[in-house]
C-alpha cells in the first residue's frame, strides 16, 4: 500500500507520516522505519535509535491535543502496558490513549467505564453498540469518535457502509426497525434526556429489549456524551490510520 | 426538628420517612427507629428487629429508579465499603451510590471518575467546581443533580442562596466576573462543545485560569453531561434529605 | 432559628439580613431590629429611629432590581396599601412588589392580572396554578419565579418537595397523570404556542379538564411569559426568605 | 371601495361580510347594512331591524376565538363602553376586545396594561412602540399581533411598506440604526430573556435611550409575549379590515 | 388610485416613486410618466427622452440588492426577453428579475427550474403551490418571498387574506385538513428534512396525494430554501406593488 | 482490487456488487461482468447478454430512491448524453443523474444551476467550492450529499482526510483561517440567512474575498440546501464508490 500512496496523495500522506512521527516523538516512543499501520508500533525493549530525516521540523504537524502530551516514560506502568496492549491488536495507537493519558486518574476511569459497557456480555451486539457511539457522536458533531468509532463499526459490523450512513442519518441506514428504534431511544438521551418517558421504554420492549438492554443503549449513548465533549473540549485529532480502516478487504 | 415536621406537612414528612424505609427496606438495610438526618443510617452489626409499623405496605412510595435496587447483602464488598463511607460523613446514602450500584463496574468507574475530578487538588475550589455541576445540570434540567450537588454547593459555600441562583440563571448569582466566565464555558461544552474556539480558551486565561484549571472545567462539564443523562434515563430521585441540607445554619 | 444561624451561615446570613436592611432604607421604610421573617415589616406608625449600626455603608448589597426603588412615601396610596397588606400575611413584602412600583400603572395592571387568574374560583387549585407558575418559569429560567413562586407552590401543596422537582423536571414529580399533561399543554404555550392544535385541547379534556379549566391554565403560562420577561429584564432579585419557606414545618 | 371588492374578489369579500355579520349577530348587535369599514359599527340606541339575508345560514363563518362570545348586553357597563370607544376611533371593534370579554376581569387589566405601555408619554414614538409590537410578535408566530398591529404601525408610520418588513426580518427594514438597536434587544427580552447582560443595556445607551427607554422597549416585548401566547391559545382571529388598513392612502 | 395615494401616504408613495424610478434608471430603462401599476414597464422601441423631474437626487433610496444590477442593454436577450414578458403580465418588473441577473447562467437555472415546479401540470393547484412557497418562507423569514408570493398567492386564491394568514400560522388559515397536512410536510422538508420517515408520506397519501404530488410539495420546499436564502444573501427587497396587490378587487 | 474485497468484506461487497446490478438493470442499461470501478458502465452499443446469475432475485437490494427509476431508453437524448459523459469521467453514474432523471425538467435546471456554481471561474478553488458543499451538507445531515461530495473533495484537495474533518467540524479542520471565515458564512446562510447583516461581509472582505467570491460562497450554500432538501426527500443512496473514492493513492 506504501508504494501505492506515494503516487496519488503524495502530499496528504507525507504530512499523515510526518505527523505520527511527531506524535509518537512527542511521547518519547522509538521509531521503526516501517509506514502504514505497523508505523506507530511502540518498539518494546528497542535501543531507539532515530533516523536523521526525523530529526527534520515538523512545526506545521496537527496537534493531536490542545494539551501536551506526556512522555512515554513518565506515564505509570498501568497505562503504559494498556497502550502496548491496543498497539498489539491495532498496529497503533489510538490518540484518545496518547492524549487522555495527561490526566492518568481520568484515562483510568474512562477506560474503565468504556471497558464496563462496551466489552460486557449484553443483549446488544457490539456493532450495535458501536452504532449507537456512531449516532450519538454524529448528533454532537464530535470527530474524533465518528472517525475512530466509525472505523470499528465498520469492522465489527463487516461492513464498509454502515458507518457513513450512522453518522449522517440512521433513519436511512442499512439497518433493521429494531436498530432504527434503538438509535431513537439513543439519541433521545444523547439530545433530551429530560423528555424521556414510560412510552419511550414502552417502545423499545416492543421490540424486544430486556431493560437491561435500555440501560447499555442509554448508558453508552450517556457515556459518549461526555466522550463527545472530552474530545471537543481537547481538541483530540482522530488517526489518520481510522478514516480508512474497514474500508477494504483484508488480505488474504 | 422531628417534632415540628410532624405538625405542618405532616403528610410530606410522613411521606418522605415512609420512602426512605421503603428505599432502605428495599436494598435489606436494618432501621432504627430515629429520624430525620439520621434515619437512612445503615447500622452496621445490628442485629435489625423492625418495629410492626414499618411492616405496613408501601405501595405509594415513589421509585428512587426505574431499575431493581440490589440489596446490600448481594452487593460486592468495595461498593459496601463506599455506601458506609459516605453514610458516615452524610448521615445518609445519596440515592445516586443506592440505584448505580445495580451494575458495579459502571459503579466503580463513575465513582473513580467523579472522585478524579471533584477531590484532586486543583486551581477550582469545591465550592467553584460544584457551580459548574449545578449550573450544567440546571441546562440539561436534571432534578438530581440539582437537587443533590445544590445541597453540596450550599454547604461548600457556605451560602443558602447560591444553588438556587446558579441552577436558574448563573448570570444573576452572587459571583464574580471570573466564576460567570468559567460557567460561559462551561455551559458551552455541556450545550455546544463542538463551537468551542480559540477564543473561548482565551477569554479564560485572561481570567486567570490555568490550562489545567480549563481542563477542570471542561471536564466536569463532560462528567455530568454523563451523569446527568444516567439520572434521567434510570430515574434517579434525589434524597428527601438534600432539598434541606445546607438552608439552615448547623447546630450549635 | 435566629441564634442557629449565626453559628452555621453566618456570613450568608449576615449578608442577607445587610441586603434587607439595605433595601427597606432605599425605599424609606422604618426598620425594627428584628431579624428573620419578621424583618422586612412597615412598622405602621412607628417613629422609626434607626440604630446606629444601620448607617452603616453596605454598597455590596446587591440591588433586587436594575432600576431604583421608590421611596415609600412616594408611593401612591393605593400600592402602599398593597404592600402592607401582603407583609401582614407572608411577614415581608416580596420583591415583585418593591421593584415594579417604579411604573405604579404598570404595577396595578401587573397585580390586578395576577389577581384576576390566581384568585379566581376555578376548576384548577391554587396549588395547580402555581405548578403551572414554577413549571413555566423553570423553561423561561426566570430566577425569581421559580424561587417565589415555588416558595407558595411548597406552601399551598405542602410539599417540600414539589418546588423543586416541577421546577426541574415536572415529568417526574410526584404529580398526577392529568396534571402532567396539564402541564404538558402550559409549556407548549410558553414555548411554542403557535403550534398549538386541536388535539392539545381535547388531550386535556380526557382528563377531564373543562375549556375554563384550560383558559385558565394557557392565561396563567401566558401572564407568566410576561412576568418572567420582566424579572429577566429588570434583575429581579427574589426575597432571601424565599428560599427556605415552606421547606420546613410551621412552629407548633 | 365596495363596489370595486364585488368585482374582484367576491367570494372573498362576501365570505367576510358573512363573517363580520355572523361576529355581530353573535355578540348581539344591530346590523346595519352598511359594509365595509362601517360595517361593524355598534349603532348606539338603533332599533336594529335586520334584514332577512342576514338570518341565512353562516356555518361557514371562521370563528375569531375558541371561546364564545358574550353578548353585548351581558358585557359590564365599563366594558361595552370601551368598545364602543374604540369603534369611535376605529370604525369597527377589533376583535381582542370581543374575544377577551369573555374573562371582563382579565380583559380590564389586559387593557389597563396595554394602555400604560402604549400610551404612555415616552423616549418612544408610538411608531417605535408598534415596531416592537410587529416584530416580536413575528418571533412568536401570532397572526392576530402581526395583522392588527401591523395595521396599526402602517398608519403610525404613514408608510405602507413597513410592517411587513418588520414582521419578516427587521434587519432588512427601512429604519434607522438605533430602531434595529431597539429590535435586537425587544426580541432577546421576547426569545431569551434570561441571557440579558449589563453589555446589552450598555448597546442601547449607547444608542442615546435613558433606562426609562429600556424599561419600554423591554416590557412592551414582555406584554406581548403575553398577549401573543392568549391569541395563540383561544385562536384569536384579526379582523379582515386590518389586513387593509394603512396600505391605501386616506380618501380627500 | 394615484390621486388618493397622492393626500394620506404621500411621503410614502413619492418614496416609493422614486425607488421605482431609480431602480429603472440603473438598470437604464426608459420611462414614462405613467405611475402606479404601470410606472416600470418597459417602452418597447421607445426612445426615452426622460423628464427633468426624473433626474433629481435619489441618494436616500433603498437599494434592492446588495449586488450592482447590470444595465438592460447588457443583459442577454434571452433574459432581457423574460423580463418583457413578465413585465407585460405584471405590469412591473419583480426584483427578482433585475437581481438575478447579476448572474445570467444562474438567472437561467433559477428560472427554469422555477418555472419546472410551479407550471407544470400538477395535482397541486396553483394557490397550493404558493402556499408552499409562502409557509416555508415565512419560516425562512425571507422578507421579499413571503411579499412577493404573498400576493400571487392572493391573486390564485382570490382571497386577500390567506397569504397574512399562511406566512404567520398556517394552523389557523382558512384552508382544508389536507392543505394543513400538506403544509405539515413542506415545513419539515424546508426545516428538518433529515426526520422524514415513511409515516410522514403516508399520512400525505392518507389525504389522498399522489406520489407525484408529494414530489411537487417537497420539491418546491427545496427550491424555496434556495430561493430564499438567496434572497436573504443579496438583500433582495421585494417591489413595493406585491404588498398591495390581491388585496383590493380588480377594477371593473 | 477486487480479489482482496472478495475475502474481508464478502458480504458487504457482494450486496454492494448486487445493488449496482440491481440498479442497472432496472434503468435497462447492459451489464458487463467487470467489478468494481468499471461495473456501472453503460456499455454503448453493447448486446448485454447477462450471466446467469444476475438474474438471481435482488429484492433486498436497498432502493436508491423513493420513486421508480426511468429505463435508459425512456429518457430524453440530452439526459442520457449527461450521463454517460459523468461515466466516462467517474467510471459510474452518480445516483444524483439516475434518480432526478425522474423529472427531466428538473433534472435539467437542478444540473444548469450546479455547474453554473461549481464549473464557474471563481475566485474559490473547486475544493473550497466541495469544503462549502460537505460542510453545509453535513450541518443539514444530508447522507448522500455527504459521501458523493465528500469523495470529490478528497480528490481535489488530494487529501484523504479532509472531507470526514470539514463535514463533523470544519473548525478543526486542517483548512486555513480564511477557509474557516468562508465556512463560517457558508454556515450562516445555510442555516440562519435572515441574520445576515453587513459584518459578516465586512469579515469575508477582511479576509480578501471580494463580493463575486462572496456571492460564490452563499449561492453554493443555497444550491445545496436545495439539494440536501432533494436527497433527504426522496431518500437519495450514495453509491457505494463513493465511500472510498479518493481516500487510496491512484495506481501507478
């Protein structure tokens, strides 16, 4: 793919790489000469030595947070060996660890809550739940989570579609009624919780959700509200790596 | 005071004893027989013998949630331990530890994410950071957040009228030019975080608030837009006990 | 109560008292040295020696109102008869009527309105109207509505609760179904009463409400809509007592 | 002119005879056969023989309120006598005096309020004052302020243009820089009165208008927010002749 | 008309006189000396010798668009063509014309898809169509088509109230049930088409629309939000002669 | 390409594969059994015979519009001659040709206006013509316009990241400040035009624009709330290339 990108989009993907080489430079991380998803690896026991061209200003890079980001090695054990841990199965690191990380009471609290509701056995499926932080962040126009959570629902979901057509408008989604009644539900408490009533519950039962079920829908969409406003509120700056990813067919 | 509210809203005040049994009845706590502040106590060792009335139905009393309470014997040990915490210093368990724990890693995270906001050392005072809590939840026309952190507003500033100033209408309370600018920006993230620019950060500093003391801000705006939202989409009642507390002077 | 107050609130309290005395000078009132629910009365036909301590500089009073106050002997008859009569029964003369005599045709038409649609005999109790009043003023945030008029609501339903929650989130208050969906149609004449429609009338007919029954709920949101205007306009400051009234049961 | 409308638009102008006629009959008034803007027109002390193509069938006739009307001589004495007034000046009784009748206590300070704002000697012309009238009333959507009052600014203003300019944007009218200072602060009383800041007073001073001013500008926008939500609420009807009246020049 | 004009409005008209004259002297038409309806047109062949009285300062007149308007002998033929065909039925010139044309391919595109919705064979009327175009853009707040449609609205409906009535609330205007449903659709196609679901066509065909039909009612919605925020960009001011006609019947 | 998307993403991409048969085949066009980029090309003279399994049922073949789709020859020569140019260039028809071609009266002008706008010398770049339409389009969440833009965006500012930015909040897009003033207007009219007034000019010239590029900026706005109107209305579907288009470097 490298050698693909190098042709069209010359400028847009020398300035995505300088940029992760910022990043990750920022945060004190060793840097392998590899591109694409295995560039933001964090090399783990490996000397570091840097090459000269990355020696090279990067003063035009976006920033990833309006806040500085902490050194690799000054972050504790915890939160180092849970960024490892999504580098193993992503290939990088996604910027809501590196930039929420400045705040590690905070980061553990708000993986422990997203952990809580969106890797818990549920009646919800987890591109359904994946959905609904589509939907929601859509409404509250955040774009770090339609861009990196629209990558997941793409993946969880097998499809490359979905994501676009959640984020712009559910109602016309390829998506099933009982989908399209929970993303009513969602966004309800994401736009006016205040409002909501017995029909509303009424509703969703109609359809076949435990109570339970309601609590992930409304707890997830609450969860993103304040993941939305983190975001904003931070100026987090989603990957480059998510705008494609489950966009294409995975190698054989 | 017992004996008074037994004279002028004798059937409120009946009322409100009878929920709060019904509530602590509920999650398996043993009663005392006294009232008032003390009477949602959990007696830890006693051995509990309820007295006849307390028998009688209580078909009228109003939910404090939408969802089952879980009786404390079924509850994990740490969220025991944290509703004694918090009875002892209180005098009572805020509805909010009582009806949450019905799923305690959602429990532990919102806790451990609250706690890291409003208890760490910041460049906000309490009494500020609670302004922030009251004034967003008053936006977002949440009852127990206005009614339970209102009473936590009243007490840490040690001033009767304030909560209700700042859940109505922050721009007329009795605080100065410096507090108005952080609830401008605080209502913005809770309202229209994706608008925040440049010159919202700046307006604060020139206030003299640190880009930590913003962080605060933000971020507890972002904690209780969540909040909030788990309030309205489960029904959370605030405690009978909170629309008092901090009105009156304390004992001498 | 006096002597507890000095212990816990003492500076709120002392403020507070500071800010009557203030006013009742500004408006040439004698001033007895009673404090509490008491301190705001027109002595009738007292001398009116103040206290040394009186003459004391207070400019951070602050002002119940953006416009000056009359004094009293400035006051047509007919207003200060008012105002007596109102401080004979609630102890105090509320704000309203300090601030609107700086227009007196105004301030009559003002009143003879409010008297005409909360003291009429009407399908409606009195303590209905005054949810319709807090609920109303809680959507237009109108600071010293929902302060005095919850105050009367608590009053008239005793309820210490009732204020609070109506004012908040009247979905959830512990109101009956025909009056939620009296309110229902209140606030869509205080926000959107150009979409109102025929079924908003025959809703509230199934609950058994007669069309006088309905005049009066729209005409109260409506005079509301103006009264919550004018507090907003002028920073109508609401009374301190107001704050704790009916919160607490009237002395044996 | 009558003669002309029997060309043109026939069943137009016959539906309205019909329905002023229908409107009279109701409140029982003589009829005379004069149409147009006399048409309406009480005739003091006349015996009243009406002709029999008035007692055809109007089941078509557009009601001018959800509520009946009360019959002339089942109106208090002061209240007939208003309107007779009015017809005085007007040539036929606008139809808020027969639709508010129905309640004479509210109708009595309805106007009793009206007047002390509208007439009042004022820093506003009377032009000014109907200029907010015409404006907030096109903010909250109501069909009988735009078309009455839009009348009545037509023949303040001697100019034919200006009200619908107004009632639609404005910002686009042919009026001076202050008058739009003016509208911008009636319609932030009319639409969100509780952001009001001192910068707001400030603009208009600014401007050259005492607080005396201010108080006008804004509790004339308070009252018809009133009076705009009771013509919402009992479907009040504007009278076709207003819809007329100021476009054409005055006959010599 | 033009000698009773001449006694009441005078200052109105001979400013409206003279803005017509000005604006036909920018865009360098001849003039005759006729007035009223049939002050603007265009003298075919005519060779123009205007009079002294034309040649006065017209400083004050309000411009019709914040663009410049191009000379009539720099106009394309095909649009100078239109713009003598409409002047021969109107008897004016609509500024929409004379603005447009400051960009003749969008001139072309604005009238030829004008004309694709609003003359075609349609199971719509007329008179519905332009109570599409007048409800949408009194919710657009677009001074120049609520004027201008305003009128032919009058003028299809023979009816001189129904555009005052449908721009402020078509609720209350004198149309049928499925006009009102209509109506119900082109509002929430002009604010928050992102909403439609299948109930909303449903409820249309219920009324008996065609599929067809429904494409008309959202098409012209459409086409008037481009109109309309047009109209709003370049300040386009309606021609004073729209506020009049369709309200008074034609000459016999 | 296509062997990869055989593997990850088999079904996506097959019911991707489907739907595009689907809709060729209802427009009467001949299929060849080339994938991917290539498959919605009309082969011109082509004798279309099918592969057996083409005409394997498609019935859950999501609709790309509300109303039937016209068969290729049923359409008129220029409509047909506009499309099979746009494939020549994109390689597909874009759904927006195949579903307004239901009307080709309004095909016709609706394709006028946009290349009058977009193919224009203009003082705006064509990418900062496509910033204006997917920031507009995303502010209306209109789906299709969203995605096909989007994919042209990318691929005039050969930057893959640019089009998800603009469209969640284009003002933390990587654009210059002047692009952001450009969008701020942009915004403006799309959503709020009757508040224009001369500043948001003022700020536009400030920034270099003159009033032609200010003209640019607004009409485009408006074109697409036309458009945006349109697709929301009848259910306009993306064609899946779109999705991906421009996001990958072009082939070597």
């Amino acid at each position: 793919m490298g050698n693909q990108r190098r042709v069209y989009h010359r400028s847009a993907v020398t300035d995505a790489d300088n940029m992760n080489r910022s990043v990750l430079r920022q945060i004190g991380m060793p840097m392998s000469d590899r591109r694409g998803v295995e560039r933001n690896k964090i090399e783990q026991g490996q000397s570091g030595g840097r090459r000269t061209e990355e020696l090279m200003a990067t003063t035009n890079t976006p920033a990833i947070s309006r806040y500085p980001l902490r050194k690799l090695e000054d972050l504790p054990e915890d939160i180092r060996a849970r960024m490892l841990e999504v580098q193993e199965k992503a290939g990088f690191i996604p910027n809501v660890f590196l930039t929420l990380a400045h705040r590690p009471d905070e980061f553990r609290a708000f993986f422990a809550y997203h952990d809580a509701l969106m890797l818990r056995d549920s009646g919800l499926s987890k591109a359904e739940r994946e959905m609904i932080v589509v939907a929601t962040s859509g409404a509250n126009d955040c774009l770090y989570c339609i861009v990196a959570h629209g990558a997941i629902l793409r993946i969880y979901a097998k499809n490359p579609l979905l994501a676009d057509q959640v984020a712009a408008n559910y109602r016309k989604a390829d998506i099933s009624a009982r989908q399209k009644a929970m993303l009513d539900f969602a966004l309800k408490v994401a736009l006016r919780s205040v409002e909501l009533v017995d029909a509303d519950y009424e509703r969703l039962r109609d359809h076949g959700f435990t109570d339970e079920d309601i609590w992930d829908i409304g707890a997830i969409a609450a969860f993103f509200a304040l993941s939305n406003r983190m975001a904003n509120l931070i100026g987090m700056r989603p990957n480059d790596e998510f705008h494609l990813l489950g966009r294409l067919p995975r190698k054989a």
